[in-house]
C-alpha cells in the first residue's frame, strides 16, 4: 500500500501521574488527518536533563500499549535516564472497535477489510503512525535524535518495527 501523506501532528498531554519515580503521560497527536495515536510516554520524575535517549514499544497483536510488560520496559529505561512511548497499533487499546472482542486480531482484520475497500492498507497506516511519533520526538528539544529506538513484540510489532525502521 501506499504509505499516506504526513499532516500536522497537534500533539497533546491529555493525562499525567507519578508512579516509582516514573512520570507516565497519556499522549495523542495526528498522524493522518482524522487518525489519532495514542500514546503512553514513560519519563524519569527528574525531567531536566537534556539529549535522552528514547525507545519506542510496538505491543504485539495481543497486547495494549498500557500491559504490565511494556510499562516494566519502560521503568527500566526511564531507571536509566531514557524515555519510552509505548503506542497503540490501529484495532488496539484505545484504537480498537469493540472492547468486548476477545481476539484484538480480529479487529484490525475488520479495518483491515474496509480500508482495502478503500484502496488503502492498514499497513501503511500504522507505517505512518510510527513515522509520526519520530516525528513528535524531533520535536522535543530534550530528545537526542541519534538515539531513538524502536523495538516491536512479536510479529504483531516486529513486521511494523521493521518495516518502519527501512522506510524512514
């Protein structure tokens, strides 16, 4: 598919609490226009320093952005003076249609089949989400630019993580 064109991000904080010494921020910006991302953004309490290196999680297929695992992730590298954002792919978390579905796969398959009607590729889309939360960190005046991560669970994270790393 085609990867869609980037559009203005209008980032904002729209939650954030302390927990371990760990300031955890609920973050949404525009990757497409009508297409939010929602973000968690794990920080260190201490926020001063400059230039921090920064990993972004891509959950698996089965896994919110808001799992035990990735926040376990996330408090180590903030224990290290790093930043995480963990990001929800479309038809998961807060991204999701139906928050009865059992199987999250299910729902990114039914996007998945009204987007292709389209003439559109979820794929592409989330490319492009993940393009964007580069982006959102090129923003930040804290951020070191040449230390951005990326790191994707299983394949439901590992194909997007790849492919997003070869394409921009």
């Amino acid at each position: 598919g085609v990867i869609p064109a980037k559009s203005e991000l209008k980032s904002k904080i729209v939650y954030q609490m302390v927990e371990s010494d760990v300031k955890i921020s609920g973050l949404i910006f525009m990757s497409r226009v009508g297409l939010p991302v929602t973000i968690t953004m794990y920080e260190p309490k201490d926020n001063s320093a400059k230039n921090k290196p920064c990993l972004i999680l891509v959950p698996a297929h089965h896994t919110s952005r808001n799992s035990n695992d990735l926040y376990i992730v996330a408090k180590n590298i903030c224990d290290q003076g790093g930043v995480a954002l963990a990001f929800d792919s479309i038809g998961s978390g807060e991204r999701g249609l139906a928050p009865r579905w059992n199987h999250i796969n299910q729902q990114r398959n039914l996007i998945g089949a009204q987007a292709k009607i389209a003439g559109e590729e979820v794929l592409g889309w989330t490319i492009a989400d993940l393009m964007s939360t580069v982006d959102y960190l090129y923003e930040r005046k804290d951020i070191d630019p040449t230390r951005i991560g990326i790191v994707g669970g299983v394949a439901g994270g590992g194909d997007y993580t790849a492919l997003a790393a070869a394409l921009d």
